[in-house]
C-alpha cells in the first residue's frame, strides 16, 4: 500500500531487477560508456546513439518512420567495454512499453532520466548538424521532438480518451533504492506511458539535440557538462536542474500542439498504429493535441520539480498525519536559519532535510519535519509534509497554509534570483491552477504569525513584493526572535519574550 506521507510504496511497481554486479544506474556510469565507445572505432561501425538504436533505444514506429530501422546489434560485447558495462547499457536501452521508467538513470541533481528520448534526440542533432537527410515523413514532422516527446504523449493522450478517466497520462516520479549505488527504481503511484524519467530524458533529449545541431561535440563531453559527472555538481546547479525552464522556453505550448498533432496524423497512416486512430477524426486529432500540450506544459514547464521524501532520505512520519481541507488560503515563508548557508547541491540539500526532520522529530518531538515545501537553491523543491498534510511550521496556522522554508539565513542577503522565482513564479501559481491554493490566497511572513525574524529582513522585504502579500500582522510592533529551525541549541537572536514555541515553527 502507498503511504501518503513517507511516500514510498511496501511492494515495488515496475522495480527493475538488475544483475548483480552492475556498475550503478548513473549517469556517471553513461558518461563512461559513452567515452569508452567513442574512443574506438572498433566493434561497431556507427554512432553512438545509432547503437542505442540498435539496442531498442527507438523502437516505437513514429520513431523509427523518422530515423530508419536500426542497425544490426552487435553479437558481442563492444571490445572498449567490460562485460558489465555492455550488459548495463544493453538493460538501458531496451525499451518496455509496460514499464518505460526502467531505462532510467539518476542524474547528479537528484533527477531521474531515461536514456532511450536522451539518445534519440542526440541522434537527431547529430544527423542535422551533418547534413545527413533524415526519412520523409508526412504529413511533415519536427524530428527532434517527434523522437523524444510528441509520439510519447501523443500515444498516451489517444490511449486515454476512451478510458475511465482513471487512466494517467502523465507522470508519476519515483524513488531509488540507494542515491550512491542505484540500481532499483520505484514508481510512486499508477504508471503511465511517461513517467517523469521519460519526460525528463525528452526535454532534455531536445535541448542537447537542438545544442548538437548548432554544434558538435563528443557525447562524453556534452553528458559531463549538462548534467555535472564526474563530481562537477560540487561547482553548483548544472544546466540540467534548468531544463523546465530551458525547453519551455525553446519550445513553447502552441509549438507542442502542434507537433503533437502532426505526430497524431503520422500515426494515422504507419500500420502498428492505423487501427488505433481509425475512428478519431481531425477535430478530435486536434483535441487531443491541445489537451496533451497543455498538460505536459503545466506539469513539466510551468510547474517547478519536487524532490519526493525517499529521495531525500526521509524517515517514516511518527503517528497519523492529519489531512488539509483543500485548497487553502494561506502561504507563510520562512528561511531555515540554520544552516546558514544556502545548499547548492542535491546531496547538500538532501542532508539538511534529514538534519531537519532529525531535529524536529527528536528535539522537539514533532511527528515529522515541520515545513510543507524546503526551497534548495539547487533548482528544486523538496518535500516536507507535502500538499495534503497539515504541517507544524507556522503556530497557530498549520491547519490554514502550506510552510515553504527557504534553506539558509536570509537576514542580510537574498536567495540567487532563479531560488526566489522557483516560488514566486512556480510553486505558487502552480498550487493555484492545480487547486491546491485558492485563486485569492494571501502570503504572510512568518514573522507576522509569531514572535520572530523569519523569515529574515532581506528575504522579508523581497516577498513584500509578491502577489498575494498581506501587510496586517498578528505580532506587528513585538519585538522579535530569530527562526531557529533545527539547531539542537537554542539561541535568542534579540528581543524579549519566552522561549515557548518561539525559536522555530510549532506545532
């Protein structure tokens, strides 16, 4: 059964089972063979991704219809790699329509990524930046995104019209087993035909593809850089953590709805898919295009990612937790404190959480870490309590608002720009459209709830400017007490008062 809370399912759906001895499903391990294949001409005449191909990389018929049919598949291992290298690659690559996400990778910043919508891109890239002419195929379609996202969604959304309702499209995320030595990843809900490892490994198979095109690079090279191998995270986000951002820019809705569409009369004339679009006709084709464009956008562009609790590390959530009556009204931003400094990275990020959860959950007794959404200046949200449990970040007012803490102490200084606009501009609007936050919510400071300085006088001043700020305060003119979230020792930033419930959100 799936706990809400803790997040993780007690029975495994769609885990992969790998070999034992395997390197880990990491992108490192890619990187590696990739630069191992590239280093050698001998054991296979083609491309890199042209072998991901040959592998079942690409499989699917619009794919194919505009890339060829694969190429043979070597009878042995390629000669550059070991055994567990190959084998490794081979599980990769070989496509399962019933469990997509098993081609999946974990990147350096926390994020899942399926290889096969990665490589394919590439190979689009590659081809065009050669000039090499890819297959005619009508009616016309882009093939960067028709080998990546457009036939994926365009399947799914035409799969599920004539269903229940029931039937995701999109989604869900999911969990490994070990962020060290990942080699089992967990579905965290009902799957459907693009989990986000394969939206992620879309959206990023169209940004390195149209890069490719523009110019061309050794694989190894582009891997390492996009996603930061090879420990390069240490220097802060790699362009990765940015690719909602990047492909909503690069792409646009109006641009996927029609690709979408384009792919959808494609499909209508390749024979493995004819029978499926034999009663859909052009108003519907459009439909369905807009519907699919529109969701993924919103999913996957206009809403910002949210690292789940088994990603982080999180332990189990103490008793039953109590269920928010949605959507609320009410926002209260608070920074951490302590630790003082920003966490740029995913392991930095991830091991404060489990430093808060340890601290509230042990020193204060709590049920579990008090927030609703931490904010890491990595480019990610991670969750606390999440959207349906009531928190204890805010006294008084847990039942009535989600707590989004910011980590780091922002008495003097402000988040990075693109931290601030993760909230500002993503958690917020999307809690809106997704009918978690009512359309007129109002967004307070913590320190307008209680006696403190959370969230900071920097962090305070900039969210003054917010849609949905409210200047009255239930504590103006008190002098107040610094935020000291999970600090094991108290400390009184300045003022008077009692201790009681003052240092830190309660419940």
């Amino acid at each position: 059964s799936f706990h809400p809370v803790l997040g993780c399912p007690s029975v495994p759906a769609h885990t992969p089972v790998p070999s034992p001895g395997l390197p880990p499903r990491h992108m490192d391990s890619v990187v590696q063979i990739l630069e191992a294949l590239e280093s050698t001409d001998r054991g296979f005449s083609g491309p890199v991704p042209a072998l991901a191909r040959a592998l079942g990389g690409c499989g699917t018929p619009g794919c194919r219809a505009v890339l060829g049919d694969p190429p043979h598949v070597p009878p042995a291992p390629v000669p550059t790699l070991s055994h567990e290298q190959w084998l490794l690659f081979t599980q990769l690559l070989h496509h399962d329509a019933a469990a997509p996400e098993r081609g999946a990778v974990l990147a350096p910043d926390g994020s899942t990524v399926a290889l096969g919508p990665l490589l394919a891109g590439i190979e689009v890239g590659l081809k065009s930046a050669a000039g090499w002419p890819l297959p005619t195929v009508k009616p016309p379609v882009d093939a960067l995104y028709a080998v990546t996202i457009t036939e994926a969604l365009a399947m799914s959304f035409l799969l599920a019209r004539d269903g229940d309702g029931n039937r995701a499209t999109l989604g869900p995320g999911g969990c490994w087993d070990d962020v060290d030595d990942p080699q089992n990843y967990t579905l965290l809900g009902p799957p459907s035909p693009i989990p986000d490892a394969v939206a992620n490994g879309a959206m990023d198979g169209v940004l390195l593809g149209a890069q490719l095109a523009q110019a061309p690079i050794p694989l190894a090279d582009l891997l390492r850089g996009y996603y930061g191998t090879g420990n390069g995270t240490e220097k802060g986000r790699p362009p990765s953590s940015y690719r909602r951002r990047d492909f909503g820019v690069l792409t646009g809705p109006r641009k996927l709805e029609e690709e979408v569409a384009a792919m959808l009369r494609v499909l209508r004339v390749l024979p493995p898919t004819q029978e499926l679009l034999e009663d859909v006709g052009p108003e519907e084709v459009v439909a369905i295009a807009r519907r699919a464009a529109r969701d993924f956008t919103e999913v996957y562009v206009e809403c910002p990612a949210i690292v789940p609790r088994c990603m982080w590390g999180a332990r189990p959530y103490r008793g039953t937790p109590k269920p928010l009556t949605l959507p609320l009204g009410s926002v209260y931003i608070h920074h951490t404190f302590e630790p003082s400094a920003p966490c740029r990275t995913f392991p930095a990020c991830a091991a404060a959480m489990r430093a808060m959860q340890r601290f509230h959950q042990d020193t204060r007794g709590w049920d579990d870490i008090g927030y609703s959404f931490v904010v890491g200046s990595d480019g990610y949200l991670y969750q606390g309590r999440g959207w349906h449990w009531v928190g204890a970040h805010t006294k008084g007012y847990n039942s009535k608002g989600y707590g989004v803490g910011y980590v780091g102490d922002f008495s003097a200084i402000l988040p990075d720009p693109d931290t601030i606009a993760l909230v500002r501009d993503g958690l917020l609007p999307c809690a809106v459209k997704t009918g978690r936050l009512h359309q007129n919510y109002t967004l307070r400071g913590h320190r307008q709830m209680g006696h403190t300085d959370c969230p900071g006088n920097s962090l305070f001043r900039e969210i003054e400017t917010w849609r949905g700020f409210k200047v009255s305060t239930e504590f103006g003119g008190v002098t107040q007490l610094g935020c000291l979230v999970w600090s094991g020792v108290a400390r009184r930033v300045g003022g008077s008062g009692t201790d009681g419930g003052f240092f830190s959100p309660s419940q």
